[in-house]
C-alpha cells in the first residue's frame, strides 16, 4: 500500500472513531456507486450524515478542509442522496459534515478539524 494510501486509511479510522465519540453511530464506509465515494456514513440521532474526510501529513497546502472545494460539495450532496436511495428508511434528515486530519509527524498524534453542515 502507498504512503498515501496508508494516510488517507488511518484518517479515515479517527474521523469514524472521533463520529463515534460525538455521539454518532458508523454506519457505512467507503461507499460507492457511479458518481464516485463516500468515505464514511454516519447516524446522528435520525439524521444521516456523510462524512469527507481529508487527512494531510502537515499544513504546507492548508487545512484539509480547505481543500473540499465548492464543486465537491455538490458531488457530496449528489452522492448523499444516492446513498439515501439505495437505503430507504435509513434516517430523516440529510447533513454533509467534513473531517480534516492533519497527522503531525514528530508528536506522533493527529489534529482534527470537523466541521457540520459544510454542504448547506
């Protein structure tokens, strides 16, 4: 597996455990259908959430958050409501949230960033 690869994984790992210790319950990962993926789908009470997670190894670029442009987050709702569809009954509200990891190198841990409701 490329470093990169390794990155986005563990990423993904502490944004679904960081969605589990805000109350969230992990419902999906690395769903896809032709419009492309979703990294993790989540249930907040009712409401279903789809979670973007970025991860960099450091700020050189900006925040990860920065970088879920306007464009992806109209590829996110269409993808939102394709995942809806494919699960009925699955949730009555619809949010977009997104979760940046920057992994600092030399401490060893990660910084998270999420922010709710970026998609509306």
């Amino acid at each position: 597996m490329a470093k990169k690869d390794e990155l986005g994984r563990r990423g993904e790992d502490v944004a679904a455990e960081w969605c589990e210790a805000q109350g969230m319950r992990v419902v999906d990962r690395n769903w896809r259908c032709r419009e492309g993926e979703i990294d993790l789908v989540a249930l907040d009470g009712d409401e279903v959430v789809v979670v973007e997670v970025k991860t960099r190894s450091g700020t050189g670029w900006g925040s990860p958050v920065e970088a879920v442009t306007p464009v992806k987050l109209a590829r996110l709702r269409r993808l939102a409501g394709a995942w809806h569809e494919a699960h009925p009954g699955t949730g009555r509200g619809l949010r977009i949230d997104v979760v940046g990891i920057t992994v600092e190198r030399c401490r060893g841990h990660e910084r998270i960033e999420h922010v709710r409701a970026a998609g509306s």
